[in-house]
C-alpha cells in the first residue's frame, strides 16, 4: 500500500494497489493540481493494458479547489473507461451529513459519468469544541 500524508493544502491518499482501492480524504487545495494528481492518473492509465475486475476509490473532500475539481472529474471519467473493459467500478462520495453543496457537487459527478457505480456515504458533521 502507498500512502501519502495529508498537509495543510493537499489530502491524504491511500493506494492499495494489490486490492484496487484507494481513497482521497481531506482539504485538497495543491499549488499544482496536475502534479499532484497525476500518480493517481497514471495508476489508473496502467490498468487500461491489465484491467483488474474491479476498483474503487472514495472521495472524502472537506474542501477541495477547482483544480481539484476538474482532476476528480478527470480521475472518475479515468474509472468510467475501466468499466467498459470489463472492470466492476464503484465511486464512493462522502459528505457531511446536510451539506448540501457537498452533495450537489456529488450529483454532478454522477451524471457525468456512464459505467460507473456512484454511491453516497455521509458521516456527522464533527461536534464543535
């Protein structure tokens, strides 16, 4: 398993990549997107010549930038091109529970997208002290 810790502008990611999982969680406002994410692109580019029977990455922003908008779009249409090779895909958006804007950003996703499986998971929002 690969993981990247999580900073004060980028998230944390966990690449497992003997069970085809990995999750993105936290605060995603890198100076460069496109360098940021582009191991996540190119793991999913490796898959096109040896498609896996199934992937799953999870989305867990507490904030995230544009940038990082258009890349999360990039990475799941990524996933969407898996699934028409015989790949079983699951997205997995997680949002606050009643962020609406979290959510909206969730459905937007969704219909962008064709193969995939799309699902919702909220968690509580964390009590303030």
């Amino acid at each position: 398993m690969n993981t990247i810790e999580a900073t004060e502008d980028t998230p944390k990611i966990n690449l497992d990549s003997s069970n085809n999982y990995l999750s993105i969680v936290g605060i995603s406002a890198p100076e460069d997107a496109v360098e940021f994410y582009q191991p996540i692109l190119d793991w999913l580019s490796s898959m096109q010549n040896d498609t896996p029977q199934e992937i799953t990455l999870k989305f867990r922003f507490n904030y995230y930038n544009t940038a990082t908008s258009l890349l999360t779009l990039q990475i799941m249409k990524s996933l969407d091109k898996l699934h028409k090779e015989n790949c079983t895909t699951k997205i997995i958006w997680c949002h606050e529970e009643e962020d609406n804007a979290m959510i909206e950003a969730g459905n937007i996703y969704k219909e962008n997208l064709y193969n995939c499986e799309f699902l919702f998971e909220s968690y509580p929002k964390p009590s303030s002290q």
